[in-house]
C-alpha cells in the first residue's frame, strides 16, 4: 500500500510570513500507520508536531473529521496549530476542488467534537476553532519553586499571577515583567522536564504582560513531549487568554517564535460560556509542499 500524503504547512503566520511548520498526513479510511511510525513522520520531516487527518466519505455538507496528533515523543490529546495547520491544507484541498467558503467541519479527537472553519486569505488560508473549556488552578509552592528555578525567572519577576491551566493537560502560564525579559529566558531544559514530568505538567508557557490593545508575547517549552521550545502553541494561548478574560482582557494577539528565527502570531478571543469564558482561537497558514511520508 503506498504511503499516505504528507503536506507541509505553515502555521500561524506573522504578516504572512514565518509560522510552524507542521507535517499534515492524510490517512486513508483504515489505519496504515502504526504508532511508532507516526511519532517517525514529524522528526523525518524536520517539524515538531504532525497532524494525521481522516475525512469522512458521505457525511453532510459540513464533513466530519478525525484529528491526531504526534511528536516525536508520543501522541498528545489536542494540539492547536496542528489544528490550524490541517484546517488549512483542507480548505487548501476544497478551493482546488471549488468548494463554498469559508470551508467548516465537525471536528472529532480523541477527547472531544468541536467545529472549525478556513477559508483563503490571498496565497494563504485563515483558520480558526473552538479549543474548548479551560480549567484554571493556582500551582502548589513545590509546582511553583521547581518550574520557576528551571527556568531561571525569579519569584518577584513572576508575581502572584502564575496559573495551572488545562486543556486536555495541564501547563504552567508564567507571567515575566516585559518582552526583554522574555527574551533573555534561557531554561535548564533537563531540570524543566524532570519538573514536568514530576506532576504531569505538558510544559512552561511563559508571556509578557499585554498592552491595551491585547498584544504580547510568549514562549513555550515542552521539552517533556520532545519540543524544547515551541514555534507556536495555540492552545496555550487559548489557556492564556481564558485567565486574562478575568481580568478584563477578551482579545489577544501573541506573538512567538521569535527566540527560534520563526516569528508567529495567534490571536484569541474570549466570550462567556456556561463553564467560565470560551475561546476562538486563530491564525493564518501557508501550505507550502505536498509529498509522501518520509520512512513509512
């Protein structure tokens, strides 16, 4: 059986430029990968993530489609630009084929069904989705001391804002003083994962405080999932802005990415929903090449 399609997508452009690369396999109606050669395809294809994309034959008129994600690591419940990226390289799929824009699906992953929606921005694809319920809890001291310490922010830079957010997983928002500070970050990545892994933390997503009109920046490292440092993770930003929409904070533009020569933006807004505030998150993305996965 031949391998599956592999597209290479960029996701969460900044002034259509930079963003993260992310491999977006197509699957066919049975499994033909295993595990162990989906964790191969994203290191094959020098990405940190891959998305693995099964469209439903004979559903409406708004398809329903499987999502999953890999590192190299192992799978993981949600990833945000993953999301964006396969939103985009179907809508990319659709315009060729001339479908109504925007192009919108059911959404399915492992832990949930939500909709998303593309549509083209000139060379490019506008996506955007609902990433869901976000829970909000304050790190215990020993949480708090030891992610701090790896990361080399002091305790008055941080203040008291840090929060233990969860989206499928739980991570840790860090707020740092201002966009230098940021900057200058330069963890201990051992001592970070071994923290990490310790209570079951997805990673550190560290960010500057925003300016009046909801801009900032951030950074993430997960090197517990294989990713030391994150080009863009959307649903970090989506935790982010549910703990800053109770401060009065409903849109965010985030950049990151920089800190790696690949300048991204996320941008999130926060409305009321039953379980606390709701997030759409967004980004735009480019699908640069298509071919097969590498090694499988």
């Amino acid at each position: 059986m031949s391998a599956p399609p592999l597209a290479l997508v960029h996701a969460c452009l900044r002034d259509g430029a930079g963003g993260s690369p992310t491999a977006v396999v197509l699957e066919e109606a049975r499994p033909t990968l295993t595990d162990a050669e989906r964790r191969r395809v994203p290191v094959e294809a020098g990405t940190s993530h891959a998305v693995y994309v099964r469209v439903h034959p004979g559903e409406p008129r708004e398809p329903t489609v499987d999502l999953r994600f890999f590192t190299a690591e192992g799978e993981l419940p949600a990833c945000g630009h993953g999301t964006v990226a396969a939103l985009a390289y179907l809508a990319y799929l659709a315009s060729r084929n001339g479908a109504p824009e925007p192009w919108r699906a059911t959404l399915r992953t492992s832990g949930r069904v939500f909709d998303g929606w593309s549509e083209p921005r000139g060379a490019h694809f506008a996506a955007a989705f609902d990433p869901g319920p976000v829970d909000l809890r304050e790190p215990t001291g020993t949480e708090r001391a030891l992610a701090l310490t790896a990361l080399g922010v002091a305790p008055d830079e941080s203040g008291p804002d840090v929060r233990v957010a969860a989206m499928g997983r739980e991570r840790l928002l860090v707020p740092v003083p201002d966009r230098s500070a940021l900057a200058a970050l330069t963890p201990d990545l051992d001592r970070l994962r071994d923290a990490c892994d310790r209570f079951g933390l997805l990673g550190a997503y560290v960010y500057s405080p925003p300016s009046p009109s909801g801009s900032l920046a951030a950074r993430m490292f997960a090197p517990s999932i294989g990713v030391p440092e994150d080009i863009a993770n959307a649903n970090s930003s989506a935790c982010l802005a549910a703990h800053l929409a109770g401060q009065g904070t409903a849109e965010l533009t985030i950049d990151m990415g920089d800190a790696l020569g690949s300048p991204a933006t996320i941008t999130a807004r926060a409305h009321s929903g039953s379980r606390g505030p709701r997030i759409r998150l967004g980004g735009t993305a480019s699908v640069d090449h298509t071919r097969n996965a590498p090694g499988v």
